[in-house]
C-alpha cells in the first residue's frame, strides 16, 4: 500500500481585511463572524476622520446585527463594509451580510420603534436616509445590504 501524504489544512482567511475597490471614494473592510468591533471602529476613524463617530455608532450597529440576525455570525460567515465618500457631506455607508439564518420565508430589516437605543432605531435617529435591498437566487435572499446616508453637516 502506497503512502498517501497527509493533506494539509488550508489556513482559513483572516479577518477582518481591507478591501481594495475600484472607486478612489470607497474604502471598504471585510469582517468575520466574530464580534469584535476594535478593527471596525479603527477602519471608522481612518476613513473618515474628525466626522467618525456617528459613522462608528452606525457601523457597529449594522454590524451587530448582522451577526445576530444572518448567516454572518455563524463560523465562516462575513460581514463586508463600504463607505462611499463621494459626497462629502452626505457619505453612503453599505453594510452586506451573508443573508437570513432561516431558510424559509423572506426576513428583512424592521425598526422597532420601542427600541430607541439599539439597532435599526440608532441607525433612523443618526441618518438621513436608510433602507435595504438583498439579492435573490430564485430559492432565496443569498445577501442583504442595508445603505446608510449620513448627514456630515451637523458634526
């Protein structure tokens, strides 16, 4: 009998990474199924410093629950995050999980108005303008990204 070498193990991506995008005005950030948000708020005050903290506040938030509520906090899920600065004073954040945990049935982002402090509510208080959109493989939502505008004027 032959000696089959053992196969060695494939190193698992690290996380979180910056993402190289196209666009001079987008900076982006792929993050992993852990929630560890030091390399988030970091990656927030680089892109858009002296004006981070509500970009932070919002991104957490997003970021949250998107490991809470998708497939992106389970092992190997990812979070990408990409802010579009090509509007200065109004930036576009993106925040695109890896879509619903469930496999039945369509799950979208709702505001809960009776949570102020938390989640979506933060991010209706903080914003000019949010909604979502997913991407659909005729079975079901493969990835969700919610888009966020910020209003810098007031900062």
């Amino acid at each position: 009998m032959q000696d089959i070498p053992a196969r060695q193990a494939v190193p698992e991506r690290s996380y979180p990474r910056r993402l190289r995008l196209d666009s001079p005005h987008q900076h982006g950030i792929l993050l992993g199924h852990t929630r560890e948000y030091a390399p988030l708020i970091g990656w927030c005050r680089s892109v858009l410093p002296g004006n981070a903290r509500p970009l932070i506040q919002v991104a957490r938030a997003l970021v949250d629950n998107a490991h809470r509520h998708s497939r992106s906090g389970s092992p190997g899920g990812t979070v990408r995050v990409v802010l579009d600065r090509a509007r200065l004073l109004l930036p576009h954040l993106y925040v695109t999980d890896n879509g619903p945990l469930r496999g039945s049935g369509i799950d979208y982002p709702r505001l809960e108005r009776q949570a102020d402090g938390c989640g979506l509510a933060l991010v209706e208080r903080l914003s000019v303008y949010w909604d979502f959109s997913w991407s659909w493989d005729g079975h079901r939502i493969r990835e969700l990204t919610v888009q966020v505008v910020l209003d810098l004027t007031d900062w």
